[in-house]
C-alpha cells in the first residue's frame, strides 16, 4: 500500500526572501528525500535560524566532507555588507531607509532646541515642517537672601544669638528647623547652617544653596524650589512654599522671607499649518507631538524644519565601511590567495575619486577607512544623499553583484571548494542531499519543485 502524508514548512534564505510553502511527500518510509532534506542539510527547512547555526562548523555545512569554516564567514559577511548596502539605496526588505530619515531642526536654538525625537514615529506621519511660539520659559520659586559680608560676625550683621527655629510650609505641610547662632559665628556660618538643616531633609520639596562671591567677598543665601513650575497640589494661587521664623530672626536676617522669582509654567504653541492651541508644562521639556522633544530657553518664536537626519546617514555608510572590512577579512581568511580582497580592492579604486568627495578611501592594507570630518561635511552639504540617490549607484551596484556572488557560491572562494550544485541523481531518481549545501537561489528553485508535489498530492 502506498502512504502519502502532507506537511508543509516555511523555507526562509538569509537574503530576506520568502520561497513560500513546501510539501514534504514522504512515498516510501525513510526512502524520500523531501521528507528528511530539512534534517540531514542544514540548507533547508531551517533558513531562519542564524547562518552559523544551521551550517555548522563545516565549509559547506555540518554533513559536509570538505571541512573548515570560511565559507559560513564569508556567508555571512557577504550578506551583511549587501543588507548595508541595500540599506543605503533604500531598496529590499529594509525598514525606514536611513537616507529618507528626517530630523527636526530648530532655527532659533536661543528660543528652542530640540532634545529628542522618535525617527520612526515622523516618518511615519510624514511631518512637514511646522513652528513653534515660546509664550513663557518655567522657572521655580527663589527666594534669594542678601548678600553680607562672608567672614564678618554674624553677631553684627543682624543675626540674633541663641537658639533659633525656623517654619516651611508647602500647602498644608510644616517643616520645622532648629539651629543655634553664636556669638563667633560669621555670616556664612549661620547661612550654611541654614542650608544643611534644610537640606537634610529629603522630604521637603525646598533645596538651599550659599553662594560665594569671592572677588566681593560675599556669601547668599538661596531657597528654590526643586522643580519648576507651579505646584498644583498647594492650591490656586498659592507659592510653592513659604518660609518665616517661628523663633529668633534669622529669615529676615538672611533676607530669605520674600520670593524674589516666582514659581510659573512654561507656555507653548505648535502651529502645524494653523495656530495651535496653548500648551503648558511644570518643566522646560516639552513634547511638541509626533515623538519630538524640546527644551525650551527664552520667549520668542522658532520654525521647526524636517532636514537631513545626517547622524543617521553617516551612522548607514559606516556600517557599510565596516560590512566591507569584515568581508576583506573573511576572504583573506578563507586562504584563496587574496583573490576576492583584491577584486573588492579593486572595486574601490575605481571609484576612489566619488569615494573620496565623500569621506572614504582604501588604507594600505586594502581596508576601507573613512575621514569623519569630510563625511561629517559632506552629510551636511547633501553630497552623502546624493551618493546615495544617484552618484554612487554604480560602485553601489558593482559591489553589491560581487557580495551577491559571493553569498550565492562562497565555496568557489576556499582552497579545494567547489561550486554549488544540486549534486547527483541517485537510484530512483532522488537527490541524495547528504553531502550538499544548499544556497538561498537552489533553495528558492527547491521549493517551487516541492510546490509542485504538493500539487500532484492534491490531485491524487
């Protein structure tokens, strides 16, 4: 009796492609070699795990005869450096090109800067340039005390001595501080007293800071708030916080009983095509929408424009200088005579003079090498961009045909390799599989073959 059992599997290569369903027709127990290609060659039925997993330590794979690794590294540097290269034109499976990446720019940094953004998120809403009105910058309650002489006695500077107790409240809580004043302290004994008493509590809200004038010889003391804003919790209305002496004079003395700086909020408006609504924030940093954060400095009004996200673009071409070394490397040490390091080395000398305009050149040793500040000066002229869109197509194209080759046939470039093949019919008709390694093109045709015994399956 004939047994036909169907099941299929997701056949992944490591270039991104997708070769669809397989159908494993098993007509003879143990005897088909669909059924046990995905367990006998690491190059089908398990492409998405990662390269040096399903290949083993062998050049051609973990059931291969011919030993050695080099053909798994140049594998995979080869694929490496075709994903930076795809990513830098933009094409293939590759999410958010890093040369479409925009950044917000801010063109009055005096008024606002921008301090973060989320690529993906003004990508996505494909933002256009908007600006931004600064009605008001946050600031925090101060209460900035009088500036006395540091080293005179604090005895004759107004300071009673004895024992002193001094009241903060915020809302309806009351911080109480006991210190003492003597008859040798100097003004900036009391002030510092002051200011470890109050800050040795980290329960209230209030930080204290002696300030020293050295050339005029002064010392003030400072109470702020530690956030900005307005505290909200305290009542409308209301200061963050009020200080007094409950005993002893040494408030007034210090000069700290009255703000100087009063607590607000900073107010803000986005006009995205139409005047925006106003905004506020306890603090400085703001969310202007769509992933974007600002700092706001002083009043004024500032457009936000979308330029060239350069930090990201140098970052892909980098990536692709590196993807290159690596691939130098692995060709170098995979003992072929340095035949493919010196076509990639070639590659790059013939078009050394647009490399060059752009930053990168061949080292000595055949290695790409890149002079940041020409590329950092070429990303910001748009000569990178360009590169990208239209200048380097060719050496972009030539280089990645020769990774491609590479990736497709990584044998014909180790000592004693051979070149890819489905091997031999064997008795019956069958592809004996043991002794080959599949490459992401022989296993895309394999598919559409298994395909095509799923068909015959269904219609039997």
């Amino acid at each position: 009796m004939r047994v036909r059992e169907n099941t299929k599997q997701t056949v992944n290569n490591n270039s991104g492609y997708h070769t669809g369903e397989v159908s494993m027709n098993v007509n003879r127990a143990g005897a088909n070699w669909w059924a046990n290609a995905g367990g006998r060659n690491p190059g089908i039925g398990n492409w998405h795990l990662p390269l040096a997993a399903r290949q083993g330590s062998g050049a051609s794979g973990a059931n291969s005869s011919q030993g050695g690794g080099p053909a798994v590294a140049l594998r995979q540097a080869s694929d490496t450096l075709t994903q930076a290269l795809n990513a830098i034109r933009g094409i293939g499976n590759t999410l958010n090109p890093p040369m479409q990446a925009r950044r917000p720019v801010s063109q009055n940094t005096d008024a606002l800067a921008i301090s973060s953004f989320d690529p993906n998120r003004i990508r996505g809403a494909g933002l256009d340039n908007f600006s931004v009105e600064v009605l008001q910058v946050a600031q925090t309650q101060t209460h900035e005390g009088e500036a006395l002489n540091a080293t005179a006695r604090a005895s004759e500077s107004g300071f009673s001595v004895g024992d002193h107790h001094l009241e903060i409240t915020i809302g309806d809580r009351r911080f109480d501080f006991h210190f003492s004043v003597s008859e040798n302290d100097t003004n900036r004994d009391v002030q510092q007293r002051i200011a470890n008493a109050i800050n040795a509590r980290s329960d209230v809200a209030v930080n204290a800071t002696v300030n020293l004038d050295q050339e005029a010889g002064t010392s003030t003391l400072v109470l702020a708030s530690t956030r900005s804003g307005i505290d909200e919790s305290v009542g409308v209305g209301q200061p963050n916080f009020s200080v007094r002496s409950v005993t002893g004079n040494a408030v007034e003395a210090a000069g700290v009983d009255i703000a100087t700086t009063r607590a607000q909020n900073a107010a803000f408006r986005v006009n995205r095509g139409f005047t925006g609504a106003v905004q506020t924030s306890r603090d400085n940093t703001v969310d202007l929408g769509f992933g974007i954060s600002a700092e706001i400095r002083e009043t004024g009004t500032t457009d936000v424009e979308m330029g060239r996200d350069i930090v990201t673009q140098q970052n892909a071409f980098r990536h692709m200088v590196n993807s290159f070394n690596d691939l130098v490397e692995a060709a170098r040490n995979a003992g072929a005579g340095g035949a493919l390091a010196n076509e990639l080395g070639g590659i790059v000398r013939n078009f050394s003079s647009q490399l060059e305009r752009i930053g990168i050149s061949l080292n000595s040793e055949g290695r790409m090498q890149i002079d940041e500040a020409r590329m950092a000066a070429a990303a910001e002229s748009g000569e990178l961009e360009s590169f990208a869109n239209r200048d380097g197509f060719n050496f972009m194209s030539r280089l990645g045909r020769t990774a491609q080759n590479v990736s497709g046939n990584p044998h014909a470039h180790v000592p004693g390799g051979t070149s890819d093949s489905f091997g031999d019919f064997g008795a019956g008709g069958f592809i004996d599989p043991g002794n080959i390694n599949f490459s992401p093109t022989q296993a895309r045709a394999m598919a559409k073959l298994m395909n095509v015994g799923q068909l015959f399956d269904s219609l039997l």
